[in-house]
C-alpha cells in the first residue's frame, strides 16, 4: 500500500512536470487530485488494510497529498507568471520588491553595547537560568526566608511536584554572583546580562519581564575605589567622556555598603531638565561591595579577597538614550515601533 502511494507520487511528479498548458495541468488535476482521482481510489483501500498499519497508512497518504497540493500550486503560479510575461504585463522597469530588513531590538542593541564596554576593560561574558532555585536568588544572597528585602522582589514561584514552592523565575540577575563563584577561584571579573521576572502591576516604569546586567570583580585588595573607578570609565564609555559619577547610600542585603550609582545628566550637563526630571542626575544602577556573608556561601574567604558587585537595567539605559516614554513599548511587538531601530 505505502508503496503504491510512493509509485503514485512520483508518476504523478514526473506528469506534472510534463505539463504545458493549461488544460494539460487541469487534467493532471482530475487525475491525481480530484474526488474521483486515484490518490482518493487508493486510499479508498485503507480500509481493507491490517488495523495496525493503518495510522502509518494514513499518516503517508497525508504526506503525499499535500506534496502533491503544493506542486500543484507551484506549477499555477509558474503558469501564471508565464501568462503575465507572455501578454507583457510583465513591466520590467518596475522596482523590485526590496525584501523587508530586520532590526536588533533596542534592548539587546544596549545589553551588547554594555557587554561591549567592559569585556574591553577585562570582564568576560556569562550567563545563567531563568527558572533559578530559591536558595540562589535569595539564601545565598544574604536575603533569608523572612527578610523584608523579599518584599522588593515580588516573585513568580514555580511548583514542582518534588520541591513545592522552592523554584522560581529569578527576579535579579544576582543569583550569578553566586553561581559563578562556586565554580570559579578568584580573580573573577564577570558581567553577567538576562532576563528577569517580577510579579508586579505594570506601568510606564514596570513590566514582569525585563532585563539585567550583572557585574561582579573578586580579587585580593579590592576596593571602593575600583567599583568607583570600574563604573566611572563605564560612564564615560557609554554615555560620553565628561560623565561624572555620583554614589549615594542604599541597601542591598547581599552588599555592605550598598549605592545607589547616578550620572551626571547627558542631556542637560547636570543643569537641570526633563531627561533628570531637574535633578541634574541620572541613577543607572545599583552596586556595593559583596557581602562578607556572600563570600563565606560560597567558600571565599573574605579575609584574603573582596569584591564590588553592580547590577543595571538595560531598557532604562535605551529609554534614557532613545526618548523613550514607556517601557511597555519594549516587548509590546508593535513594528511600528521596533522598525525604528532599523
Ligand atoms: N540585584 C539588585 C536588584 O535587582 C541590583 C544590585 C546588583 C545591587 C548588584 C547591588 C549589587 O535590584
């Protein structure tokens, strides 16, 4: 029976590639195609055949009726174009069609800007899991069951049927300080971008899903100085050469100290503006020293080295850069907007 179908396709190819005209494609049409054509006869014999070999029966008959179909098709449009040139309706000095290009999204072009600025200054590039374990976004992190820091981080818990409620969509890019410290002596000098999750209302300023870049230097003898001096030469490197850098006090629980990290504003020189909402400067980020805890989860010994950590979002940084309004528009797929970046 298989066979037959196969016998029958490939007659059915070679007829149809003989075809010339258009009265010889409607008979090849009525012969293999139609209700009463012979892929219809043949399959009329599936019912006769053993019960088990049915399906795959059924299955290959499927797959040569559809073949057939499609070169049926193909050949109607060889026909037809044939028919245009022939009458010239055929206008060869037409423009052609330019095929459409596509764009990077603006995110990804600002995460590979970022990557770009400190893989030059000696960072390398790593990544990590979405759905990550409690115990990396939050345990290892210094943030414990009870913490109210867990408040900040509205999260997207994941059942599974052997560990309820201990995975999750990580909500910070964080989890890769640890994971690459487990796995690496130091020095490390690592930045680390992916998507995060959130569990909260959406607005202008917030969506579930966004993006991250995670950096992290451990090594003997760091200190402020070096995340002051790291993130000023990101600065300038990124949003131009007369940046200054401001840190104010903040608190993450997986850095001691912890800052809050603002530029100068680009757009108004630190004067005063909408871009700065008049405040004359711009936080980009959050940042700190790694927290001796963190060191000691992972097997540092936080006597010998130290480290800074950072963490940043990239569609604040294209929003500051490009004007734009609305972070909903990000991931919104409306090509109007994306094909701005063409
Ligand atoms: N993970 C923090 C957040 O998502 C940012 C951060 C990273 C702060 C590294 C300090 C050091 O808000």
């Amino acid at each position: 029976m298989i066979e037959s179908l196969q016998a029958l396709q490939r007659e059915a190819h070679d007829e149809l590639s003989n075809s010339r005209t258009n009265d010889e494609l409607e008979a090849w049409r009525l012969r293999f195609l139609a209700r009463s054509g012979q892929l219809t006869r043949l399959l009329r014999g599936v019912g006769v055949a053993a019960p088990e070999d049915r399906p795959l029966i059924g299955r290959v008959a499927n797959e040569v009726k559809a073949a057939l179909e499609s070169a049926y098709e193909a050949r109607q449009r060889d026909f037809e174009q044939d028919a245009e040139r022939a009458n010239g309706d055929f206008d060869v000095t037409l423009p052609g069609r330019l095929p459409r290009r596509g764009a990077i999204h603006p995110t990804i072009r600002v995460v590979r800007d970022i990557l770009t600025v400190f893989q030059s200054i000696g960072f390398r590039v790593a990544e990590g899991p979405e759905v990550e374990w409690e115990r990396y976004n939050f345990e290892l992190l210094n943030i414990p069951r009870d913490h109210p820091a867990r408040d900040m981080h509205d999260t997207y818990w994941i059942d599974t049927p052997t560990n309820p409620g201990s995975m999750l969509l990580r909500t910070h890019t964080s989890p890769n300080q640890v994971r690459i410290m487990e796995r690496t002596a130091p020095p490390v000098r690592v930045v680390v971008p992916g998507r995060v999750y959130r569990y909260e209302a959406i607005d202008a300023t917030h969506e579930t899903m966004f993006f991250q870049i995670e950096g992290l230097a451990v090594d003997r003898g760091i200190t402020m100085a070096d995340l002051k001096g790291t993130l000023t030469a990101f600065a300038r490197a990124m949003f131009g050469s007369e940046r200054r850098i401001l840190f104010y006090c903040s608190y993450f629980p997986f850095v001691e100290p912890g800052v809050e990290v603002a530029i100068d504003c680009f757009a108004c020189g630190g004067a005063g503006c909408r871009i700065c909402k008049q405040s004359g400067w711009i936080e980009i980020m959050g940042a700190g020293m790694v927290h001796p805890n963190v060191l000691r989860a992972v097997g540092y010994d936080p006597d010998v080295v130290s480290g800074f950590a950072f963490g940043m979002g990239p569609e604040r940084v294209a929003m500051l850069k490009y004007g734009i309004q609305d972070i909903r528009l990000f991931y919104g797929n409306d090509l109007r907007f994306l094909r701005q970046f063409a």
